[in-house]
C-alpha cells in the first residue's frame, strides 16, 4: 500500500512539473531600450531584461503582457546607476553588450545565452 501511495505522489509531481512548462515561442519584435531595460516580444509573452550593473541583470517574463511595478518580496532595489548598453540586431538574434557581458537572445526559438566579454 505504501509503494502505491509513493508512486502515485511522485507521478502527480512529475505530472505538475511537465504541465506547468509553457514555451515562450518565437521572437515577435517590440525591441525597445530605455534606460537600463530592454523589452521584446514573444509569441507567448513579453520579456524585459533589467540591468542593475555591467555584471548583473534581470529577466522578466510576463505571460499576460504585465508587469507589477514593485515586487518588494522578491526584489529589494530598484535605484541602479545607468549601465552602457550597446544592442544590434541580426537574423536570428539580438546582441547585447556591456562592459562585463555578452548576451545573445536566439530569435527562434527565444533562447539566451550569457556570457563574458572574454566569452567565458
């Protein structure tokens, strides 16, 4: 009787998991830059990179296209110095650089990959 009632606990959190996976699907447009964000659009969702410093940014995603405007339990400062970035745009991808990180968002599917100015 145990081993039933652990099978089907690990089944049902296996099955919460698989299902709670929504892909955010390809780039749609809607680049934008202001300050220390960028913004863009997905088949699925709107996303907006926030950068606090050269080294350190934040990605949101927002399946119904809003953003709260504080989440003070999650996030305790908001107040950064600007942050020098460079963007263009390709084919497939959206580069970005700052003066500490190289980021490449894939258009398709929406992918991000990090990485150094050493690339690393």
């Amino acid at each position: 009787m145990y081993k039933f009632i652990f099978f089907l606990f690990i089944y049902v959190c296996i099955s919460f998991n698989l299902s709670a996976q929504i892909n955010i699907g390809q780039y749609e447009g809607g680049f934008s830059k202001s300050e220390n964000e960028i913004s863009f659009s997905a088949t699925n969702a709107k996303i907006k990179l926030n950068f606090c410093t050269p080294a350190m940014f934040r990605v949101r995603v927002s399946w119904d296209g809003h953003f709260n405007d504080a989440e003070h339990w999650m996030v305790t400062r908001y107040q950064w110095d600007p942050v020098n970035i460079r963007t263009s745009s390709q084919e497939d991808a959206l580069h970005i650089k700052t003066a500490a990180l190289k980021i490449i968002v894939h258009k398709n599917p929406i992918r991000i990959d990090v990485y150094t100015t050493e690339g690393k």
